[in-house]
C-alpha cells in the first residue's frame, strides 16, 4: 500500500446567489484537507465583485484567484489546476456539501497509483426534501446526481460527475486538461467535459484505473428551478449536443459507450417497471414512463442536431417540408391539383420482395386478377442476386402470372424497402401507384373501390386514399391477438385527413380521429400495405424515406412519414372502408414479439427525424410526448381499448425498447442508406437493370 498523495480541492464559483452553498462547501473541504500540503482553492468565472466579497469571507487556508481562462466551468476549473501543486486535484461543485469521510473516502481510493481518476457518490439534496413523483432515478445525471445503473463501488466509471471527482495531475496533464469548448457556461445547463477528459485519460494511460468510491460522497442541492420538466428536457437538449461534440474529439464508439449500455439495458428496464405500475393504475408510473421516454428522444434529437451541424445531410430519402403547426398558414402544393381520374385510369401496383414468402405468387395472381383491369403490376426483386424471385415465378403454376403482359419484373439492388417502393416509383407509367405487400392479397374489388374515392374527388386535392387490412387467416392465437387488437384495422366509416383551412371535397367521409402526433406520425390514415398515391403528388414529394422502413436499422415508419408529408404539403388523405387487403399476421408468439419491437424502433424514428429538422414540428412533438406515453400505455386509451385481456402486457415493453433504440438506430440507418447506394453504384452503374427484366423493359431505381 502506497502513501495516499496530497489533495487540491479546486471549487468554481459564478454567481452570488450561491454564497452560502460555496462557503460551506469550502469550509467543509478546508476542515476535512487535514494533510501538511493539501490545498483548497476557490476559483470565481469572471466576476470581480464576487471574487471580493468571497476573498473577505472564506475560512483560513482557503486561497480564492479569479480564472483566467475562457469564461465557464471548463475554463475555471483550469485555472484552479494551475494554481495548486498538489498531485490529486478534486473537483466540488459550489452547490455540493461534502459528506463526513470524504477526504478519507478518496484517500483510500486513491492509495494505488494506478488510479488515475476517482469517481464520487453525489446525493441528490432536494430542495422540498423529495423528488417529484414523475421523476425517474435513471434520470439523476440530470441534476448533476447519481442515477440508477451506475457501476457498484469499486468498479469502473468511465463518467465521473463533476460534482465530486478526482483526478491525479499528470493524467489531467496527459488528457490535455478541460475541454473549453465543452462545460456549463453560467446557467447553460451544457456538459460532457468530464466525460472527454475521462476517454482522453484511458487514451493515453491504458492501464489508468478509474473507480468509483461510494466513500468519497457530497450532497449536491437540487433547488426547485430544476425540479421541472422544461429543465430536464433541455439538459437533456444540451447533453445530446454535448455529446455530439465528444463524438467529434474522440470517435462516436468512445463517446457512446457507456450510453449504449444504458439505454440498451437500464432505460428498458425502468420502462418495463413504470409500465407495470402504470398498467396497475399508478399515474406517476405513467408519468415517470413518459418522462423516460421523452428524455432520452430529446437527448437523442440534441446529440443528431449536434452531429448535423458539421455533417451534411444525408440526401437518402427526402425531406419533410417545412410546416408550422396543424393549424399554421399551409405551405402551397408543389404542383396544380391533379386532373380528374377516370373510370379506366391506368394504375401502377407496386408490390416489393426479397422473395423468401411462397405467398408472392398468390400476391401476384390477386394483383392481376383485379375487376380493374386497366393495371400494371411492377414486382421489385430486392435482392436479385439471390434468384429466389426468379425461382418463385419459374415454378409450373406461375406460368400463366408470367405470361401476363400486365407484369413487369424490376429488380432494386439497394435494400431497403423504401428503395424498392422508389424503385417501383421511378418506373410507375401509371397516373396512380398502389402498394401492397408479398404477405397480402387485395380483394378482387381493391382497386375499384380505391379508385371509386378519387374519382368522387373533382377538385384534384386527395393525393392519397388508404383501404382496410384485416386478417388473411387466423390459426394461431398471436394472429388472433393481433387482429382484435386492431393495429392494422382501421374499422368500417369512410374518413378523411387534412390540416385545418384545407377545402376537403364533400362527400368523401367524415373527418377521422387525430392522435396526439397528428399529422407528424399519422398513423391513423392507414397502412403501408395498402395504399395508393396520385403519381405525380408522391414524386413532387421525392418518394419513400430510405432511412425508414423493414430492410433499413429503422425497421418501419416510412408510410407514416410518407403520410405526413402528403398532408403537411396541403393535400388531403382519405380512407375507404371497402378497400380490402388480406394481411398474414405474425403466426407465432416471437415473431410478433419482433414485429411490436420494429413497430416502436419505426415510430421513434420518424419522431427522431421531425425534431431532428427543428422548428415548430419539433417543438409540437417533444411537447406530446407525455399524452404519446399515456396513449401507448393506458388500458382505455384508442391504442389499447380493443386488445384482448389475453394479449401480454410484456408485448408493450417490447414496443417500448423499440422507442427507446429508434432514435439510435434512425442516425445509424441515415448512414447505412447513403452506403448501400455508394456500394451499388460502385459495384454495377447501371443496377436499376433488372437480370431477369422481361420484354427489355428497364427501370432505374429512384434517388430520392
């Protein structure tokens, strides 16, 4: 056992209405620094006045200097470092009341020379005596205080809270000292320069140790002005941001590891607990759910804002359109309305594959077997270099789907299914495109009924009408589960969408629910897998997002986004009741337990993308997200009302995982799509061509 080291205890200070805090502080500190070469040193950011009053004030053996450094906490702290001497330098906060056994605590911590930095316990001291109902342990950092999932005592920490640290001056002097261009400024509630200086220490010390020391402990005050939710959401902004810049001085692994594991492990967890007690009629769970959610999408938001303003935009889907609220002045549509659609108007189905489902070819024969007749059918092969597409089609009983002069084969080498449906886009000659899925099969009547709404239409302004989408088979009980829930049946009254001063044309329906995201999700106009766009109006729109949906990290929410887009672009949306597609449901208990994952990591990413392009959209979302919490949480609510009391609460917390990862996985699918297009148009130029195209037709793949 080595001889501990001497302490400097460096406090920063930049406000008088803190004199009592930091006084005490420093006293405490000077009382407990019992060693013949420990220091106390209180550093004042910029204010002469203060750095007077405070000289005349503090306790024998405390030295106070004011920073010469830039103005901030960064630079304070810097400036103390520079004054003192001693080998282990401590950081207090001048709001924070060291515990008896402090010094010691950090003492016997430190007594290995190969700890280069301590990390202390911070006790929240709230002011009131309590915390609020509705805010969550995991969220303690918040307040500059300890949080649930932190590592045990003893164990590593790779952020150690500047409230109570420690840290020996040659690895200070090694990781190049604070960060100025990180730190709280005056009341910025900004950060993260204890977590750079921690990665720069493990950098360049590789055998470094950094415990933490449940011994060396504060009580850190949390007054009432940060016992609110607007202070928590914008921490929450800043330390996004915050973080973002670590990314760009470290590397974005080293910057977000220890946040990977929590948000991966810690937040799931206390989702699943505050959805239990939600469920059990607690409204604080509720609350406390909501707040969990609606920080980490706002910590999220604030790290891609920060990662955007030094990296361009990534061009691999198209951009929402800048709109105000539901009720703001409307932007003008980008093109005229649209002529009138006739009885035998041609339609472009678009149907996508990657061609593992034998049911395609049923897909197929429906699709062609339409009382509609005047179609085409583009069939996407996303993924031509299996053959499976082929292989499906060359089979005896498709000979005649082959043969039909109605179908063309494209194949789209970019995978993704917004790729493919861009794809089908691009090489659409219709003046309307459809959607369905490779797992669904279109009533004879779907087209018909779809066109029989546009066609109602003489003004031009519906741009997108949806069908309803019920069960192809029920054989299991997760099928039956599904289809009384009622995710992806919209029920049986025709409705219309559109934002307020929008003319919708009479006679098309009533107007339909609005959901707390409305228009920014719009989950409630339909469903991907059955949908049909004026052709024009979706290309003005530049297509599908191919940052979202199945095949892309983002898993879904490309029909919700494409939604929003239509109605936010002053058109109008419809639904018809009597437009049927059949749907294959999940058929075992896994597999939906995955598709509810996919549902929430789909959502989060759309929301993800709104607050990422800021503006009112992305205030109007942060601010529903508590009444988004409630719906996706509370038995009566429209989400939940018709699940049966079978169906297990457990699917719910596997929905809530997946928002909490899709703001993650949205920024890693931003990048991922802009690689899959690189690689294609590395590997063949000219990959819009599809292997097997029939009759030499061609069509390349959209860019938008």
């Amino acid at each position: 056992m080595h001889d501990a080291p001497a302490v400097a205890v460096v406090v920063c200070a930049y406000t008088p209405q803190r004199t009592a805090s930091v006084l005490a502080a420093v006293a405490e500190a000077r009382r407990q620094c019992d060693g013949p070469l420990d220091e106390v040193v209180l550093v004042v950011d910029h204010a002469p006045q203060l750095a007077a009053a405070l000289a005349a004030a503090v306790p024998d053996g405390v030295v106070v200097v004011e920073s010469t450094g830039p103005r901030g906490l960064s630079g304070a702290r810097n400036t103390g470092v520079c004054a003192t001497t001693a080998e282990l330098l401590v950081f207090l906060d001048d709001d924070a009341l060291p515990r008896p056994g402090w010094i010691a605590g950090l003492r016997t911590a430190a007594a290995d020379p190969d700890v280069a930095v301590v990390a202390g316990a911070v006790h929240a001291d709230w002011e009131g005596g309590r915390a609020p109902r509705w805010f969550p342990a995991e969220f303690g950092w918040v307040v500059g205080c300890d949080y649930e999932g932190l590592p045990a005592d003893g164990e590593a920490v790779r952020n150690p809270i500047g409230a109570c640290m420690a840290v020996r001056r040659t690895a200070l002097a090694a990781a190049g000292g604070f960060s100025t261009e990180l730190g709280r400024v005056g009341t910025l509630p900004v950060g993260c320069e204890e977590t750079l200086m921690g990665i720069r220490v493990r950098a360049e010390l590789p055998g470094a140790r950094t415990p933490r020391a449940t011994a060396f402990a504060v009580d850190h005050t949390v007054p009432a002005a940060r016992q609110r939710v607007r202070y928590l959401l914008s921490r929450c902004w800043h330390e996004g941001r915050s973080k973002a810049q670590v990314a760009r001085a470290a590397g974005a692994g080293a910057a977000l590891s220890s946040e990977r594991g929590y948000v991966a492990r810690v937040l799931p967890r206390a989702l699943a607990r505050e959805a239990r007690a939600a469920l059990r009629g607690d409204a604080s769970g509720l609350a406390r759910a909501a707040v969990l959610v609606a920080g980490l999408a706002v910590t999220a938001s604030g790290y891609l804002a920060g990662r955007a303003t030094t990296h361009p935009a990534v061009p691999s889907g198209p951009s929402a359109p800048s709109a105000g609220a539901a009720g703001a002045a409307l932007p003008r549509p980008a093109s005229p309305p649209d002529a009138r659609v006739a009885r035998d108007e041609l339609v472009t189905v678009v149907v996508c594959t990657l061609g593992r489902d034998p049911r395609l070819v049923g897909t197929v024969a429906a699709v062609l077997g339409q009382t509609h007749p005047h179609l085409e059918l583009v069939l996407v092969d996303n993924d031509p270099a299996s053959g499976r597409v082929a292989a499906l089609l060359a089979q005896p009983s498709s000979s005649a789907l082959v043969e039909d002069p109605r179908l063309r084969l494209l194949a789209q080498p970019v995978r993704g299914l917004s790729a493919a449906r861009n794809a089908g886009l691009a090489a659409a000659r219709g003046t309307l495109v459809a959607y369905t899925d490779d797992d669904a099969v279109p009533d004879p009547t779907w087209l018909a009924e779809l066109l029989a709404v546009l066609r109602r239409d003489t003004t031009g302004a519906v741009a997108l009408v949806t069908g309803r989408v019920l069960a192809a088979e029920v054989a299991t009980v997760e099928q039956e589960w599904f289809e009384q829930a009622g995710v992806f049946d919209k029920g049986l009254v025709q409705t219309t969408w559109a934002l307020e001063g929008v003319a919708v044309p009479g006679g098309l329906g009533e107007p339909g629910h609005r959901s707390a995201f409305f228009p920014y999700t719009s989950g409630e106009v339909g469903s991907g897998n059955n949908m049909v766009f004026r052709t024009a109006a979706l290309r003005a729109l530049g297509g599908f997002d191919e940052a979202l949906g199945a095949g892309s990290p983002a898993q879904g929410g490309e029909d919700l986004d494409v939604f929003r887009r239509v109605l936010l672009d002053g058109r109008v949306a419809v639904y018809s009741p009597t437009a049927v597609v059949r749907h294959f449901h999940r058929d075992t208990y896994e597999a939906l337990r995955a598709q509810m994952r996919g549902y929430g990591v789909g959502m989060s990413a759309v929301l993800t993308k709104i607050v990422l392009g800021g503006g009112r959209p992305a205030r109007d979302v942060l601010l529903c997200v508590p009444r988004g919490v409630w719906t996706l949480l509370a038995p009566s609510s429209t989400k939940n009302a018709k699940k049966p009391a079978e169906m297990p609460l457990a699917l719910v917390g596997h929905e809530l995982v997946g928002y909490l990862q899709g703001p993650g996985l949205y920024l890693r699918s931003r990048r991922v799509a802009v690689q899959r297009r690189a690689a294609v148009g590395a590997a063949a130029p000219d990959a819009g061509a599809a292997p097997h195209q029939r009759r030499g037709r061609s069509a390349a793949p959209s860019t938008a």
